[in-house]
C-alpha cells in the first residue's frame, strides 16, 4: 500500500497573517464505533492527534488561520485505503458531518466553502480523471506483456503511445486547475493549482494564464500561506522556461575545477539533475554514455547536478558508473540551490541550453520516450 500522503502533496509556506478562528469538527455514526478511535492530521499528512468516538460521535476542537486540509483515518500510519481514511478541508465554523465507521470515503461534507468548491472541481475533472485511470490500466497491461515476451518493437511503441498520451492527460488536468483559479480569486484552493499547473511538464502553454490568474487573486489569497508560496516559485518558473536566458552559475566540480555555465556559450549544454539514490536516475545512464560519446566533439557538454546529501554516495557513483567523463557537480557541496533556480522538484531532470544561453527543452522523468524525443531534438539541432 501506499502511504496516505503520496496521493495528497500539500504545499504549506510560512505563516497566515490572518486571525486564529476556531473549528469545532463533530462527527455523528449511526454504526456501533463506540470506543474506537480515529487518527487526526492537519495542515500536511501524518498523525498529530487522536480522538475516541463515544455515543456514537466524536468532537475534535482546533484553532487555525485560514482553510487546511483536515485527514482521519482508521490507522495511525494514515496507509491509504478505500475505506479507512478521509481527507477534506476544513475552515473556523462548526464543521458536522455523518459517517459509517466501516467506510470514512463515505462522509460528505457541506457548507465549508473551500471543500465546496474541491468537490466542484473533482466533478469538473472526473472525465479526465476516468481517462487517466483506464490509460494507466492499459499502460500497465502493456508493461506486463513486454515483461514476460522481452523486447518488442510492437509493444515498445504502443507503450510509448500510452506515456504520451498520460502526459496530455495531465496537461489538460493542470490546464482546468488553472483555469479554475481564473474564475475563482478568492478560493484557498488556487495558489496550489496554479502552482501544479508550473510544474506540468508543458506549463509554457499555460503561462500566461498562470500570470494572469496569479495577479488577478484578491489580496486575502495573496497574502495567504499557500499565496505567499506561489509568489516565491513565480520567479523560478519564469527563469527557467523555454526560450529565456538559463540561470548562470558558478561552481567547483568534483575535481575543484570552477565550472561557469555562462563560459560554455557556443556550445549546447546537457544539464542533468541526478542523484545516486534515484533509480530512474541511473537506468537512464547508459543512454547518457550514448549521447556524450555520439556528441563530446559537436559541441555538447553535459553537466551532471547532483543533489545528493552523502557526497561519498555521490563520489562512489560516479566511479562505478564511470560518470566523470563529463562535468559532475553537487548541490550539497556548492551550497547553492540550482533546484530553485531551475524548478527542479523531482528528478531526474534534463535541460537543453543553446549555444545563445537560452533554455531550449527539459525532459522531466526517464524512459525510451523522452530518450528518443531528446536524441530528435539533437540529430534536428547538431545535424546528424
């Protein structure tokens, strides 16, 4: 199973200047529950409290600043399940609700504004939702098949079809949650959708929806701790799209040399954000060995950015995997946050820098497809 909080990632920045207000949360069970506890997390995932259902109901009292996620769950590893947890928001008001202890996903809340128009954007994205849910299905079938016939040309590309096609599934689940934002300015819920819609790997095509959805949020949004957040990596999306001038940097690489990216102008450059731990990472390796053997001398560079924590990890990697034919750097012992700058927030990650400075493509993730959209885009730019 997986843990609760994979399925929800709740972005939280700094703190609300609003007011404490208070949230009475009482739940009412025609079942018999009595003596049965359920586990209480706030703000983000994880178990911060617990609560005894008495006389068929249970009262939990809490002072918050604004609107928060609010999670029950039978289990106090918050596993996810069907049935044994329930996740909704929560804002200062009396928060009452029926439920069956048996199957939490069944408790329906109402008359809390933010949770209102959650459920009202789930109905908008049911449709795409349904799709992802029978593509991933199909995907996994497909992967299944390969596993057992080996390598199939057949098979490859259909599953290649499939990873393209989730990818524009998601595109238009980012693109509604922006334009959700849009229409409502004075939600809770926009910061956090127009801040997934600039991490969609193909956000330039909604940018200046996000721009213009962002300013048009009402001083009470913006001032919020979810606004104050999407203002923070506003300046990191613009910086680092397609088209505009790559973030420069000045390092030491793992032999002490000082690597300036803006020295390489002139040349194409391969950033790829890595790190020993990620599996991904390294299965993606031999193909990186393919690229810098078929280009070193056509003027590619590729500059490997690690974010690894243990720099002996990282050393140990990049000799047995015989990674120090090209320029290795760290995160960790640069002290210098190139995730930031670039808006990195999962690995691994490759961008493509032209010979002006300026960012051309990024890959996000691993795997055959974006292999060969990248090998494309360098045969079309360096002609063979």
């Amino acid at each position: 199973m997986y843990k609760f909080f994979s399925f929800l990632l709740i972005i939280i920045f700094g703190n609300s200047l609003l007011a404490q207000g208070k949230v009475k949360i009482i739940g009412e069970t025609n079942s018999d529950a009595n003596g049965q506890y359920l586990y209480v997390g706030y703000d983000d995932p994880g178990l911060k409290d617990s609560v005894l259902i008495s006389g068929n109901k249970f009262e939990y009292d809490l002072e918050i600043k604004e609107p928060i996620y609010f999670y029950l769950s039978k289990n106090k590893d918050f596993y996810h399940s069907d049935t044994d947890n329930k996740v909704f928001y929560i804002e200062p008001d009396t928060v009452k609700f029926q439920f069956d202890y048996a199957d939490l996903s069944s408790i329906r809340i109402s008359g809390v504004k933010t949770e209102d128009e959650r459920e009202k954007l789930r109905i908008l994205r049911k449709p795409l939702n349904q799709l992802m849910k029978e593509n991933n299905e199909k995907l996994q079938k497909l992967n299944n098949e390969i596993k057992e016939v080996g390598k199939n040309e057949s098979l490859q590309k259909e599953i290649e079809k499939r990873w393209f096609k989730s990818d524009s599934i998601k595109f238009e689940i980012a693109k509604s949650g922006v334009e959700f934002a849009l229409t409502h300015p004075d939600s809770y819920l926009s910061p956090d959708l127009l801040i997934w819609g600039m991490y969609n790997k193909n956000a330039d095509e909604i940018s200046e929806m996000i721009y213009s959805a962002s300013d048009s949020l009402t001083e009470k949004i913006k001032q919020s701790s979810k606004g104050k957040g999407l203002f923070e990596i506003i300046p990191s999306f613009k910086q680092s799209r397609n088209g505009v001038m790559a973030p420069d940097f000045s390092v030491l690489d793992i032999n002490s040399d000082s690597q300036i990216l803006s020295q390489f102008k002139g040349n194409y450059v391969l950033l790829d954000f890595w790190a020993s731990w990620c599996r991904p990472c390294l299965d993606d390796l031999p193909y990186l060995h393919e690229v810098n053997k078929k280009y070193q001398n056509s003027g590619l560079k590729i500059i490997g950015i690690s974010e690894d924590e243990n720099l002996e990890k990282w050393i140990n990697a990049i000799d047995k995997f015989e990674m120090n034919q090209w320029i290795q750097i760290s995160i960790k012992q640069n002290e210098i946050d190139l995730k930031a700058n670039y808006l990195i927030t999962a690995i691994p990650v490759k961008i493509l820098i032209g010979p002006d400075g300026k960012i051309i493509k990024r890959w996000r993730g691993g795997g055959e497809p974006n292999h060969r959209d990248l090998n494309q885009t360098l045969e079309n730019l360096l002609g063979f």
